[in-house]
C-alpha cells in the first residue's frame, strides 16, 4: 500500500512540472536564421550519427524564405550536411498542385530546395493525383472525401518516413500566426483534440483556402524529437506575451521560459515530451525552441 501511495504522487509531480522552452531573440527578422539555422545543423548532425537518417517537417508561410541561407551555416559550423540522407516532411499542405501559389511545397522548392539538394523523392508532398480535376465542379461532400483521402495517404507516408529515424521524427519547424495558429491547428477547432490521427484534413480552415491536411498534436508531441518555432513581426507579440512565463528585455538574446498553462493557443499546446534516444544521443537540454526578432517578443520594440 505505501509503495502505491508513493507511485501516485511520483506520477502527479511529473504531470504537473512546468514545460520550459528555449528563447532566441534576435534585432530583426533579417537576424533570425543566424540563430535557427545552428539549432537545425546541430540537430541534423546528432540525428545523422545516431540513426543514418534525418527526418524533418517544415511549414510554409516565410519559414522557407528563412531557411535560405543553410547551405551557408552548415559552411561555417564545418559540417557536411548529408542532403541525401534528408526526408522531408510537410507539417502541413493546401489540397492544391505544387504549382499552385497557395502550395507550401511550391514555396519550399523555389525558396529552399532550389539551394540545398535534397534528393526530390526524399521531398514528401501530397499525391496530387487524389486532387479534383479543375474542370469538374465539386460538392463540400466531395472536398470532405478528397481531402480525407489525401490525409490518409500522407499518413502513410510519414509512418514510412519516421521508420527511417527510430519510429520519431527527428525536427518539426514550424511558424505561427497573429492568432496563435500552427501547421493547419486554429484556435477552437475541433483538430485541437485529435488524439489518434498522425495527419488529420481539415475542409473549413479559417484562412483560405479552406481544404488542408495538417500534422496532429499527438505526432507534434509524441513522435518528435525537438521543436523550432520561429516567427517576426509586431502581429506576433500579444501571442508570445500570453505564452511565455518569462518575457524577453533585450532585443538579441537567449534564455528559457516556462509555457503558461492551461495553452492559450495552438502553437503553445506543441510541447515534445521527452524521449530516451534524445536523452542518449546528448541532444539540447531544451526539446522545444522560439526563434523570434524583437517586434514579436518585446512590446516597446514593436512598429506594428
């Protein structure tokens, strides 16, 4: 009976510790990839020699424009960054043609992967073939069984990704928006409590256009190793302001916060539980990581 007693409360204190973050804070949003990219390279080169592979989401939005420059930092950190050993993943797509505008994997090969060379079947989109003609009109019942199919194929492809890096994914970097949305995860929505699902559709997204396929919470949280979220500007501040425990005062720096609870918004639900490979492979002390210029994270510093 003691024993028990004992059990319980050792499973109440590790359920209710404080989850920390760590904060880089840079002078502007031109500065951000001199602190994004170093946590990518280290993390690239401690999953290549831990498991031969590296696996890595990315979201679109202004993340690919930010990653530009890698080639460039794995040059100054003196690592060969191994681009054939990259499988990369969407953290999230519009059910469009990779030509289409609104296409994440369209903005990341004209941004991104026109300068690194990743192998292109080792680039995971969306199986465009599951898309409607543009010449057939289509129902809201016809989008709901396109995109669910769409995401079930996805699934299936990011199982067979992460099977090349112990069952995990290796590295998530995502953005966020002025509402505190991530990947396709809006505040409200009823993806937010998803449990079984790696990649879940969504056909009535608040932000056009509406038919998505999205990484779901349990993937985020459950089956990656390490975080990055980065993001700029003033629109971004009333967000992080109703996260972080511990505000940013200088407009370049690095420190740790504990995230507020219950989380005000999607992007602060995404918290990486700790995993024992991490653990041995001496990865970050931090699994989570906010890469932010000082519009977002200092109010005096903010012009929007």
């Amino acid at each position: 009976m003691p024993l028990t007693i004992h059990v319980i409360i050792i499973v109440i204190i590790i359920n209710t510790m404080p989850y920390t973050a760590q904060v880089h804070v840079t002078p502007t949003k031109a500065d951000v990839p001199s602190q994004l990219n170093p946590i990518i390279v280290d993390v690239c080169a401690k999953a290549i020699a831990a498991r031969g592979a590296f696996t890595i989401a990315l979201s679109g939005g202004s993340l690919p424009a930010l990653l530009s420059s890698m080639n460039d930092s794995f040059e100054s950190a003196k690592v060969d960054p191994q681009y054939e050993k990259w499988h990369v993943l969407l953290a999230d797509e519009r059910c469009v043609l990779s030509t289409h505008e609104d296409s994440n994997l369209g903005s990341l090969q004209a941004k991104l992967f026109s300068a690194i060379s990743v192998p292109s079947n080792q680039i995971h989109g969306i199986d465009e073939t599951l898309l409607p003609s543009s010449s057939s009109p289509s129902t809201n019942d016809d989008a709901k069984l396109t995109t669910s199919a769409i995401a079930e194929q996805y699934e299936t492809v990011v199982k067979k990704v992460l099977d090349q890096s112990g069952g995990m994914l290796d590295l998530a970097v995502l953005g966020f928006g002025p509402d505190g949305h991530t990947c396709s995860l809006f505040p409200g929505h009823d993806l937010l409590k998803e449990s079984t699902k790696w990649v879940a559709p969504i056909t009535d997204s608040p932000k056009p256009p509406p038919n998505r396929i999205t990484l779901t919470l349990p993937v985020l949280n459950e089956r990656t190793r390490t975080v990055i979220f980065c993001g700029a500007g003033g629109s971004k501040l009333p967000i992080i302001r109703a996260m972080w425990k511990t505000q940013a005062n200088d407009a370049s720096g690095v420190f740790a916060t504990e995230l507020v609870d219950p989380a005000p918004y999607p992007c602060a639900m995404v918290r990486p539980a700790a995993t024992k490979s991490s653990a041995a492979e001496g990865q970050h002390q931090h699994r989570l990581f906010w890469v932010v210029d000082a519009d977002a994270a200092i109010a005096s510093s903010s012009t929007s």
